[in-house]
C-alpha cells in the first residue's frame, strides 16, 4: 500500500490505518489493544494478525476499507506494531511470511518463544531503538523520532533477516538467545505444575539451585523462557535455598489485549496478595526489602520478593530479586489461592480459548 509511516501520539483529525496502538484516531483500526475498533473480520490476537489478514483481502477491497487514509500510523515502537505496518505496507511479501511474522510478534507482545528466530527477531528490532545498543544514531532524537527512525530500519531489516540474512545483525540479539536458550534449559530441571483449570503455571527450582546465565544472581528465569514454556497467564516461579526463596509472580498480557478467542479472567489483586505476604514475612509496608507489586491494571505486572521497583516488562529480576524468609510451599500456597479467589468459571460448556494466534 503507497501510504508514508509515522509515529503519532494524538489521535488527530486525519483518518489513518492505525496499527497496534489504539490512540482513538479516525480511520481504520488493526489493533488489539484495549478500546480498538478494529473490524469484527479482521480481528486477531496480535496486531501483525489484524494486519495480514487486511493485506490478504483484494486490493479493491483493502483500498476501499482505507479509503481516505493518508498514513499508516502506530503511536508507540515495538516488534507487534512494526511487523503490523510492514504488513499492510507491503502485503503481498507479508503473506508469504505470515507464520514466521506471526510467531516474532508473539515473542514481542505475548514474551512466547515459538523459534529461535522469533526470539532474535523481537530482541533485534527492540534493540534497533536503544540508543545504547542500536547501530542507528539516535543521540539527541526525541522519542517520537527515535520511534520513527527505528521503525523505519525496521522496514528494511526485517526483509534482509527473513531471507538469510539475520547473523549479520547478532549484536542486536546475541545476549538475549543466549540469556533465553539457557533460561529454558534452567525450567526444564525443575518441578513444573501446570494447573490448567486456573491458566496458571508454577516453577519450583531444586534446592539451592542458581540460574546458569552468567549474569544470574541466583534463581532467575526470564519472561520469554517462562510464557515461553506454557500458555498460562500466569506463572510463579520459586528458588528455594539456604538463604530463603526467591520468587516472582507474573501475569502475561494475554489477560490485557483485546484477544476475540481468548476470554480473559479477572486478574489476582496484586496488592492484597503483597499485603498478605508481608504479613507472613513480618515485613514492613515500607521497608525496603519487601514484597512489591506493579500496578494492576498495567499490560504484564509482577510481584516479586526484593528491593526497588522493577522496570516495566523486565526479562529478569535480577538484582532486585532477593530471597523470602517463608517457605516455597507456603508462597505458593498464598499465591494459588489468591489465583483460584480471582478466577471467574463460565456457564457456558461452548467456551473455548481457542487457538490463539493463527491467522
């Protein structure tokens, strides 16, 4: 489709195809953010899906649905929203590529780790927009601009990668395949309790057992090693040892998207469930090593065990995380029942999350 890109923060008065973010702008929606107006026929669970199935309709019916659109437009950056434009930019490759597409976006917007590929190609195109990491010069560029630069790199990059090409850019996602591959060697040695009526998972790691990355303090599994290895929403994950367990709560974004084949559960209260633990720990409220919790409606929150706030979508906890003084049973006995208090249970014997990303 012959539209320019561009970043947009507002939703303007302008009519645009607005891919993954839903900033209420006029136009045509592929999204599946929360507030999206995307077609009922176009729906999918990830943007990038949204997207090719607008780009597999005919041409006359893709110009008709955008009619009056002057720019495809996303107002964050991210590898969903990236892989969403490219596909509506360019259709007719997009569909010749729309598993491996698909499964890079999952990585992105749901931490799953289809492939290998799909692990490098979301680390990748992150990368391309961190200053520190990033082969572009995007010293002093404003966020919207970086944003665009990025995106627009994106565009050619993702091309080159998916044809051959993806070793010649390992900087940009060597560290994170390593940190993932190890990471997933790390749960398959511990015990793993997959209670599927409540889509939620638990990881129990042997006693006194550490993360085997080389920058691990302890037990440490990252997000796509661990939404990675279930389907759960939610997944503990617990590392017992001398000093106490180490444990991190966190629940996917599959509860937080628009998601039309996937029928979301009210979330466990994050902030009664803390209360609850520092009570048993002894903790105070306000000391600095505590149990914590990030905000509950935010798009993939965690409460973790340990010191200062971690940043939002944080792979691992790192040296935040530090070790409980109650027992990894009683933890997870806590948390399960704060999961099976939340849980909402349909009349409906028709209800079925279906599968939920292929296109």
């Amino acid at each position: 489709m012959n539209l320019p890109f561009r970043i947009q923060t507002e939703a303007g008065t302008e009519p645009v195809i607005a891919v993954d973010g839903a900033f209420d702008a006029p136009g045509l929606h592929l999204s599946h953010w929360p507030g999206n107006r995307t077609p009922e026929d176009l729906r999918h669970e990830l943007s990038t899906g949204s997207a090719l199935r607008f780009s597999a309709l005919d041409a006359a019916e893709r110009a008709r649905r955008a009619e009056g659109c002057v720019a495809v437009a996303n107002n964050h950056y991210d590898t969903d929203g990236c892989l969403a434009a490219l596909a509506v930019l360019q259709p007719e490759w997009a569909l010749a590529h729309r598993e491996r597409l698909l499964d890079a976006a999952a990585a992105g917007d749901f931490f799953r780790a289809p492939s290998r590929e799909a692990v490098a190609i979301d680390a990748a195109i992150t990368n391309l927009c961190d200053p520190e990491r990033s082969p572009l010069e995007l010293d002093g560029l404003s966020d919207t601009e970086r944003y665009e630069a990025a995106t627009r790199a994106a565009f050619e990059r993702v091309p080159l990668w998916l044809d051959g090409g993806l070793e010649r850019d390992a900087q940009l996602f060597e560290p994170e395949v390593a940190a993932w591959e190890a990471d997933a060697q790390d749960l398959e040695g511990a015990l793993f309790d997959d209670l599927v009526h409540l889509d939620y998972a638990v990881w129990t790691a042997p006693l006194d057992r550490s993360s085997t990355r080389a920058d691990a303090v302890g037990w440490d599994p990252g997000r796509h090693a661990l939404f990675g290895a279930t389907l759960a929403d939610r997944v503990l994950t617990l590392g017992p040892g001398a000093e106490g367990t180490r444990a991190r709560f966190l629940l996917s974004t599959a509860s937080w998207f628009d998601l039309p084949e996937r029928r979301p559960h009210p979330r466990p209260d994050l902030a009664a469930l803390a209360e609850q633990l520092n009570a048993e720990e002894g903790t105070a409220s306000d000391a600095d090593v505590r149990w914590r919790h990030q905000r509950q409606e935010g798009a993939s929150p965690e409460l973790w065990f340990g010191t200062e706030a971690l940043p939002l979508f944080a792979e691992h906890a790192g040296a935040a995380l530090r070790p409980s003084g109650l027992d990894a049973d009683r933890i997870k006995h806590l948390v399960t029942e704060a999961v099976r208090t939340a849980w909402s249970f349909s009349d409906d014997p028709e209800d079925d999350d279906g599968d939920w990303y292929v296109v």
